[in-house]
C-alpha cells in the first residue's frame, strides 16, 4: 500500500496518538516541527488521510459474505490478549489518502456483490480516526458497499450520527462484563462500551458480539452471565461469537519487547467453550 506524501520526515512518522498519561486520553503530537504538526493534524482531522495498519481480504469472519478488512493504527485498550499489538500506536502505521483506499475497495465491488461482502474497518481501534471512517463508509454507502465498523465501542462517542448512518453492521467487542474484570482485561473501563451498545440499541443497527474465552482472566460463570445480561437488553445483536484464545500473538510481543501477561495459558477446550456457548444460549441468543 502507498502512503500519501504530506511533506512529513517519513511514512511512518508520528502522528495523531492519545496519551494514555492522564487516563482518559490526548494528543501526544510533540515529536513534530509545529508546521507540519499541524498539516498532520488537519488530515487527520478531515478524515482524508489515515494512518493504516494494513489491509486484507477474507471470508466468513469481519461480517458477512468476502469483505476488505482494513485494519487503522491506534488503540487506547491494552487487551492481555491482543493479538495486534502493532496497532497500538498511531505513529507506527502508514498515512495513506482516502483516495487509494477507495479505489482499492471499488476494485472488489463484484466480488462484494456476489458474495454478499463489503468493507470492514477495523484495527487498532478505528474510532481513533472517526472522521477518516465517516468519510470512507458514506463513500461505500453511496457505492452500494456494506459497511461494516469492528470496535471495542470505548470510543463510542467519537461516532457521530453522520458516521452511524452509514454504517450497515458493528462488531462491537464485550470483553467482559464485570467492570473489575473488563478493568483487568483492557486498562479501562466497561461503561462507555455499554453505553455505545445502548445508542446502537436506540437506533436499530445491527450487531454482532464478540466475546473473547480466556481460562482464568474471563471464564468465570458470574462474568459471562454479567455479559449475557448487557448484551440479552440490545435486541438488535444478531448473533453472539464465543472467539476461543489462542497464543498467536505472542511473538508480536516479544518483537515489541512487551512482556505478554498471557503466556503460557492454554486456549479453552471444547468443555469450557460450550459452557459459556449454553449460558448466552439460555438467554435466547443466537450464538456462534
């Protein structure tokens, strides 16, 4: 993938990046010359340019039908089990013109018809860069291209209405559903992915939910039941998705020089799995 020259030191150089140091979040933008800070903040700003990840097309996972994938840097989480830990930082993923990206998503309109597919932008956190998604998804609406966001819904409040309205389905990931256990999961707290459920709730979109099964951090009956009752008051969840752990991630980690806090925890077996597939079942939802 090309990245966009705005007349910065590189590709890769820092851009849009909260800072974790008071908690809740802000602009860590030090690291540039004031002139071009500010061009780089005004792209980022405008949604014409994101700092991108990368990129992927896939089948039967992200949604429905062959989908592009686009994963954005940026992440405030500090998920024990992240296997993206690449994505955390903004500085670390390529500005890249929304113009590029387009054309890249128009060259598999067929294949998104055919298929039932579309475009989901997912991360990192891709509400770190809520005005490059708003743009992207109202181009795809008009487009004809499903749209669909991955978020952890933390930043759920940086979606707009504008945004929302062009948005055809979330996976919104529920980490847990204790607020110590999301707190020991995440860094943060549960309440904003609870409110942004409730808004999704409130104006009909569709959801997917996503809870990741990790022995000892999240199995826990009275925490998946804590889940079963956020998600049994949002009746617009299609589906529930029961994603057993895995290590895959780790080596990124350890490139990183990032102790991993999972090692050596082995992936839930097929025991545990329908255990916590029976509790979401018991509340009449369709689970995966």
């Amino acid at each position: 993938m090309t990245a966009v020259s705005l007349g910065f030191p590189s590709v890769s150089c820092p851009v849009v990046e909260m800072d974790d140091s008071n908690g809740e979040g802000g602009q860590n933008t030090a690291a540039l010359p004031a002139d071009l800070r500010h061009l780089e903040l005004e792209a980022i700003r405008n949604g014409t340019v994101a700092s991108v990840h990368s990129w992927e097309l896939v089948t039967a996972v992200d949604g429905p039908g062959t989908r592009m994938t686009l994963f954005l840097s940026g992440c405030l989480l500090r998920c024990q089990y992240c296997h993206n830990p690449d994505t955390w930082k903004m500085r670390d993923g390529k500005i890249t013109d929304i113009s590029e990206l387009l054309e890249r998503v128009k060259r598999y309109r067929s294949v998104f018809k055919a298929t039932g597919g579309g475009l989901t932008i997912s991360g990192g956190e891709p509400l770190m860069q809520p005005s490059f998604v708003k743009r992207m998804f109202k181009e795809c609406r008009e487009l004809g291209i499903h749209t669909t966001l991955d978020t952890s819904g933390f930043l759920g409040k940086q979606a707009s209405d504008d945004l929302l309205d062009n948005v055809d389905l979330v996976l919104l990931d529920v980490k847990s559903g204790l607020p110590d256990t999301y707190r020991e999961v995440t860094g943060r707290a549960l309440a904003p992915t609870i409110a942004f459920g409730d808004r999704l709730a409130e104006r009909g979109i569709a959801v997917w939910v996503r809870f990741v099964l990790v022995p000892g951090l999240t199995d826990a009956v009275d925490n998946v039941e804590a889940v079963a009752d956020i998600v049994e008051r949002w009746p617009n969840v299609e589906r529930v998705e029961v994603l057993p752990f895995h290590q895959m991630g780790e080596d990124k980690w350890d490139r990183l020089g990032v102790t991993y806090p999972l090692h050596g925890v082995k992936p839930p077996d097929n025991e545990l799995q329908e255990r916590v597939r029976s509790q979401f079942r018991a509340r009449g939802l369709k689970v995966y």
